[in-house]
C-alpha cells in the first residue's frame, strides 16, 4: 500500500467504500484504519470547551472504610432505603471510581444488576416516565408523574410503606416538586406545573420532607401560604439548616432554598448529610419501619451542562450518602438499600484519568438523556432479588416482593 495515499481515502477504503472505476487498491486492515483514525485530531479537545468542564481534578479523596455486613440471625425487612443517583450511568461511575482514587462505597454492594429505562413508547426516558416505574410498577410517557396517557393514576409505593404501617421520607438535592420525589408523593399529568404539584404535596403519603424549591409553597400566583397549611396539619417546618437541625417530629418538612440547592462544591456534603441524618433520626422512631427515598438530582444537571468536574463532584458527594445507607444497613441487619438511576445523562464516557492521581477527562455525545441501561446495586436483607437485567418497572415489583408480610 502507498504511505501516500490520503487518510479520506484510507479510510474509505477501509469502510470499503473507494470506487471500483478507480485504480485498484489494497484495502487497509481493522487495525490500520483504528491507528490512522488515532492520528486524527480529537474533536472535544480542539473545541472551546473550558477545561474545568473537560477535567476534574485531582480533588481531596474521602476515605472508604471496609464495611462488615450484618452476620446476625435472619431478621424481618423493616427499612427500605432507595437512592436513585438522577442521571448516573456507568461511565459516571467509573469517573467517581477514578476520582476517589479508586474506591466507592458503591463498591461494597452485595448484589448488583441493571436496569433498562426506556419510556412507555421505548423512547428515552425522561426522569418523570422513569421515576414513575420505579415508584409505581407502570412504563408511561415522558413528563407524566404517577400517570399514563389515558388519564389512569397509580399508587405510588410509598403509600403501600404506609398501609403497612412505615413511616416515609423524602431527601433530594433538588425542588422538592421536581419530577423524581414528585412521582414518589402525588400523581398529576405533566412534570411542569410544580406549583400544582406543590399542593398536591399537602395530600402526600409522605411524613418526611427535605429539599429545595421553597418559593412554589410561598410565593405562589394564586398567593396561598402552602407552609401554613402543612403546619395546620401537624407538620414541623424548616425552612434553615438551623430550624432543620432543631427538627423532632417525624412529620416534617424542610424546604433550604427557593429554588434547586446550589451545585457542589459550593453546597458542601453537609446539605445531604443532614438530610439524610435527619430523616433516618425521625423515621427511624417508627418500630414498623420506614421507606426512604434519596435522590443524588445533580448528577443530571452535570450531563446536561456537559460538564465533567460538576458531575465527579456530584457522583462523590452521592456516594457518601451511599455509604451512610449500607452502614445503616450493616448495623441492624433489617434493612435493604437500593441504589440505582432513573436515566443516563449525557452520553457520557471516561476517557482518560489516573485513581493514582484522581484525574478523570471525559467527553459527552449529548446535551439529553441517553438510551444506556443503568446500574442496580442493593445492599443487606432482601439484596439477592435484584441481580440480573431488567425493565426499571421491576424496581417497584421486587420492592414490594420483599415488603410483602408473607416474604
């Protein structure tokens, strides 16, 4: 073969795709055509994108203590605990892998699987249709929260957590009426109309909220204080890390910001950890159990940015929450821990990165969600149910197998 034949036509004629009127040429091999096609200058490198958005690190690596499951005898499911990381494929992962110098507490899990998403339609998913077939066992349309396109509503599970007497929660990192907790909480139609959906919120089969997006239960059009009227049914509100620190009935709500929390790092772990600390605390004084839901809700807004340190950051500060849930769980030995996605978001890939260093380079293919299955790790009593690969709607259905009183 000529050394001076152009690329085009060397890769042409690797994709067989070089005229027969031509003069004849020898076409190239796989491994020919892959080595040229590395000479060729790397689109995301050679475009605008800032390197804080190409790169993360190296950052502080948190330590993650060896974890010694619960060996005691065989005790009755009394929590369940379900983190959904909005956004986190693999590839996000493996960022927070590399990051944290090579260690996760999602590396501990005892049980792992994967979870394909797509909607009603077997399009990609958004994380209202997601979320929904994770809380209620049905597949619907993009936008839809807790119902399908003929009007049909479904019962979320945390209302069959509370027919069996468990108290519920919610800790999220974004509005509180926001598509993924609102699926878990009410039903209504489409995603957007959070101040409708905030009311709804009154109607909940939920006893412990923790989140963001203040301004759609204050400073609504129609002028109704939402916080009076939660107080009028019992509830203690917060609406400071102060007054949600002081927190000491299991019916409470907390509400940090007007709108989404602020990103990390500017948020710090702290507003996650005293969340979930809080919850766990007041939850946990129900001797029936209790069913908790936490969202790592940044993770998505890190791919739709395109931006790889907002979405190491977030990965990391998600996994610390992970980390809290499987001690819990190690400690008493009647709970299950589930932590999964509603969704991929990004198209993202590592490409590059050092655990020595804790370096991560990654690039992205999209602004939207991405058809990628997720993953599905669980942890303690019940764990073993949740190998294997299968539609999101599974999550809801092998949830309620291990509720069941007869399990």
């Amino acid at each position: 073969m000529s050394s001076s034949l152009p690329f085009s036509l060397l890769l042409l004629g690797g994709l067989g795709l070089v005229s027969c009127a031509r003069p004849q040429v020898s076409t190239p091999t796989r491994s020919v055509v892959i080595e040229a096609l590395k000479q060729q200058p790397d689109v995301a490198l050679a475009s605008e994108v800032p390197l804080e958005k190409r790169e993360y690190g190296p950052g502080k690596p948190y330590a993650v203590p060896t974890l010694t499951p619960y060996a005691g005898p065989r005790k009755p499911l009394k929590n369940i605990i379900l983190l959904i990381g909005d956004g986190m494929g693999p590839a996000q992962v493996t960022g927070g892998l590399i990051a944290n110098r090579g260690q996760l507490y999602l590396q501990q899990a005892q049980a792992t699987g994967l979870s394909i998403t797509a909607n009603q339609y077997g399009k990609i998913t958004d994380s209202a249709a997601s979320a929904t077939a994770m809380a209620t066992g049905h597949k619907t349309y993009n936008g839809a929260i807790g119902m399908d396109s003929l009007g049909h509503s479904f019962r979320s599970i945390m209302w069959d957590a509370r027919a069996q007497g468990k108290s519920t929660g919610l800790v999220v990192a974004c509005e509180l009426p926001d598509a993924t907790p609102a699926c878990f909480a009410v039903n209504h139609p489409n995603r957007q109309d959070l101040e409708i959906i905030a009311r709804k919120f009154l109607e909940a089969p939920i006893d412990f909220m923790y989140g963001g997006g203040l301004k759609f239960f204050t400073q609504r059009q129609d002028r109704v204080d939402l916080l009076a009227q939660w107080r009028a049914k019992g509830y203690q509100v917060a609406t400071t890390p102060q007054q949600a620190r002081a927190l000491t009935s299991p019916k409470a709500v907390a509400l940090l910001a007007d709108n989404g929390p602020t990103r990390m790092p500017a948020r710090t772990a702290a507003y996650m950890e005293l969340g979930f600390d809080k919850a766990l605390e007041l939850l946990g004084k129900n001797e029936k159990g209790f069913f908790l839901m936490v969202e790592g809700s940044q993770i998505d807004d890190a791919g739709h940015f395109n931006d790889t340190s907002y979405n190491v950051q977030e990965v990391l500060d998600f996994d610390q929450q992970v980390g809290k849930a499987f001690r819990f769980a190690a400690q008493n030995g009647e709970t299950l821990v589930i932590v999964t996605a509603d969704h991929e978001t990004g198209g993202y890939s590592v490409v590059g990165g050092s655990s020595q260093t804790g370096k991560v380079s990654g690039r992205f293919t999209t602004t939207h969600h991405s058809a990628v299955v997720v993953p599905v790790f669980a942890y303690g009593n019940g764990s073993e149910l949740f190998t294997g690969l299968y539609e999101n709607t599974e999550i809801y259905h092998r949830l309620k197998q291990v509720m069941s009183p007869h399990n």
